[in-house]
C-alpha cells in the first residue's frame, strides 16, 4: 500500500470515530450510549411514543433493596414527602434554555424517576422518558442528570418513609 | 382469606392529586366495631374512611357503593394481623394491626377497594384469591392499578416500582394513556381487548417484581372492579 492510499485509509477511519461520537452525543439511539463519562441505556417503547433512557449506577443494575419486612411497609402519606420540583425545573430550562421554544412546539414531556435515601438525597435516578422524537440531546441529558443528582433534594415528614429502604418519586416536566 | 395492604412507596407527579370528592355528600358505609374498640378509635376510623372517600371521584364512588350495598355492615377491628391491614373475605372485616395503620387513610382506602372487589364487583367474592393462591396477584394488581389511575398521571405510578426502567416507563405511559394525559378517567366501556392485553402483561410484570403478591396469576379473572368504576360515567370533576 503506499503512503497515499496509508493516509486515506487512517483519514476514513478517524471520520468514522469522529461521527459516531458526535452521533452519540446528538441523538439517541437503541442501545448502550456513553456520553461524557455517563453510560445511558436506550429503548424505545414498542407499545408507546415514548423512549426509555436507563441512567441507573451500576450497583443497581440488578434493582434496588426492597423491604425485608414479611409484610409490605406502610405507604409514605400524601404531604409527607417534598421534592425541590422548582429546583429540577430550573436545571432543565438551564441547560435547554436555546431550545425552550422548540421544545414548547414540539409539546414534549419528560418523565424523571428518582431514587431518594432517607436523608433525601438521591440516590439514583433510575430512568427518564422522552418522546421518541426528542430535541434533547445524550449531550445535554448527561449534563442535566449530573446537576440533578448533586442539586435536587427530597424532605419526609411521618414515619413511615423509614420504612422503605429506598424512596420512589417520578415526576413529569412539560415544556 | 387474608389481602395485604400494598407497598406504597413515595408518589409524585408535576400536577397534584385533585380532592374530587370534597364536596360529595358524606358516605355512611355500615360498620360493625369489635367490642373492644373505644368510642375514640371508633370516631377516628370513621374520619380516616370519610377522607378517604374525600380523596377523589374515584374512592367516593368505591366507598359510595359500600354504603349503599343492602345489609353490609364491614367489620372493624384492630389486633395482631399480617401486615397493617387485611380484609377478610369470609367475616366480610378488616383487620387493622394498630391503631395508627386504623388511621392510615392509604391504608383504608386499600382495604375498602378490597371490600369492594368482594361486595360488589366480583358476583362470586375474592374468597377464593386469598394470600399465595392463584388469583391473588389478579386481586392486588387490580387495586395498585386503581391507585395509580386515581392518581391520574404516570408519572406517579408505583405498581412497578421495582420492575426494569423501561417496562416501568411503559406502564408508566400507559397511565396516561388511560387518563388521557391525567385529564380524564379512562372508559373501560369501550376499547376492553386493548385495555385487557396491556392488563394481563403489566400483571405478570407486577407479579415477578412484587414479592408480597407473587403468586400465580389466573389468565381469566378479569379486573371486574375496575371495569365497574370506570364504566365512561365517571370523570375527577365527578361527573356521574
């Protein structure tokens, strides 16, 4: 081979490796996308115009604790639990704010399923739920979910949440 | 013949709950105390069941219909039982495990939905679908399905709480398709297959998830509860 055809061929290569890269960062697709250190796992609903975005750590791949008790716990009252929902709005509309009216246009909702501790930190967020059509990128997705789990906290009121090893709150933004 | 009380972990949801029921007339279901109940404890269960039906148009018309069942008194107790409160199909009673469970108004209105199920929607009773016996995850996913409709927006199911993310989401979607993006109560009049399918496979997935209620499923049992409440009549503005 000689040098010209060499050149060409490492050229192409590193093209490819370039738009795969920016591919994962821009859109998402079917399957494990690791953007900015961030591995997110990617499906898209067969049943519903929804997409499931897997943001799970690793130690929770194989689910979180449940209770050990041989019987279910009592369930956290209605008012018991606060979630900073101002907080998390801020966060999206931060890092969306060039595309806040696009996203208004295109009526998206997103679905965010926390995890908290009983010191209402986070402890996880299990997954997000965009429309199939999203504008949002994996890019800006992992620079949301970093802020989110550093900036959003939970407060509990009761006793029952001590109950439950981990606390569940989904919640839905619209734009 | 024993029904547990299902786990209730956390909530959610941009959009509260609405208190649809508010400004129904009161329900007056017909209870029969133990004797060992005070007048005290008997006057808090009695609030703690009327703000349960004050939770929404759906429980008002669950504890409605209770209420207006000819010669069903529902037993009331509180002593040592599995859990923090069962319904007893066969003593057509509840069992509370204290008195703070007693007051629990999650907690009564799951036990109601229970009665519910046995008095009025299932003409043969839930007798037959107690703990661990066939039917009884049919019977628990009926009523974590109600809470979750009821609540109206996906995004505060808890029935798979602990299934994958994605099946998760897609039950979580469900809900809001059944609720029309948490705007309306779903119309199980009409579109019964497609409401069915998604039905008996969100209940297998609710079943392996749930340790509490793993017990097998019975392909045929349908969730008649449900069907009778959201029969297209019913709307959270109240409408009836």
């Amino acid at each position: 081979m000689n040098i010209f055809l060499r050149l060409l061929t490492i050229s192409t290569i590193a093209n490819v490796v370039f738009c795969s890269i920016s591919e994962a960062q821009e859109k998402f697709v079917q399957g494990l996308q690791t953007v900015d250190g961030k591995t997110f796992k990617v499906t898209f609903s067969k049943s519903f115009d929804i997409m499931s975005v897997d943001s799970r750590l690793p130690i929770y791949k194989d689910g979180y604790p449940q209770p050990q008790s041989p019987t279910p716990p009592l369930p956290i009252r209605s008012g018991d639990m606060e979630v900073d929902t101002v907080v998390d709005r801020n966060i999206f509309f931060d890092v969306l704010e060039s595309k806040l009216d696009a996203l208004n246009t295109n009526k998206e909702v997103v679905i965010i399923n926390y995890v908290f501790d009983h010191d209402g930190n986070i402890l996880d967020i299990s997954s997000y739920g965009f429309p199939k059509n999203t504008l949002i990128t994996p890019k800006e997705l992992a620079m949301i979910d970093k802020r989110l789990r550093k900036e959003v906290k939970a407060s509990f009121k009761g006793r029952e949440y001590l109950e439950h090893p981990v606390i569940f709150y989904g919640r839905e933004i619209r734009f | 013949m024993l029904l547990l009380v299902l786990v209730g972990q956390g909530g959610g949801s941009e959009d509260p709950p609405y208190g649809g029921g508010g400004s129904q007339p009161k329900t007056k279901i017909t209870f029969s105390f133990c004797a060992e109940l005070n007048s005290t404890q008997k006057t808090n269960i009695k609030n703690a069941v009327q703000d349960a039906a004050d939770l929404n148009c759906a429980t008002y018309v669950v504890n409605m219909a209770l209420a207006n069942k000819p010669s069903l008194a529902i037993g009331i107790c509180v002593d040592e039982t599995l859990g923090n409160g069962t319904y007893n199909a066969a003593t057509k009673s509840i069992v509370f495990s204290t008195d703070f469970a007693s007051t629990h108004v999650e907690v009564i209105r799951h036990e109601l939905f229970h009665a519910y199920q046995d008095n009025i929607a299932y003409s043969g009773g839930i007798g037959d679908y107690s703990l661990g016996e066939p039917g009884f995850s049919n019977i628990e996913f009926e009523q974590a399905l109600f809470h979750d409709i009821m609540m109206l927006h996906g995004s505060s199911a808890t029935a798979l709480n602990h299934a994958d993310p994605a099946v998760k989401l897609d039950y979580q979607a469900w809900i809001n398709t059944l609720t029309s993006n948490g705007t309306e109560y779903p119309d199980f009049s009409a579109n019964w297959s497609t409401f069915e399918t998604k039905y008996f496979e969100f209940l297998e997935e609710f079943k392996n998830t749930s340790p509490y209620y793993n017990a097998p499923v019975i392909g045929t049992l349908e969730p008649e509860a449900l069907k009778r409440v959201f029969n297209g009549g019913l709307q959270p503005d109240c409408e009836n």
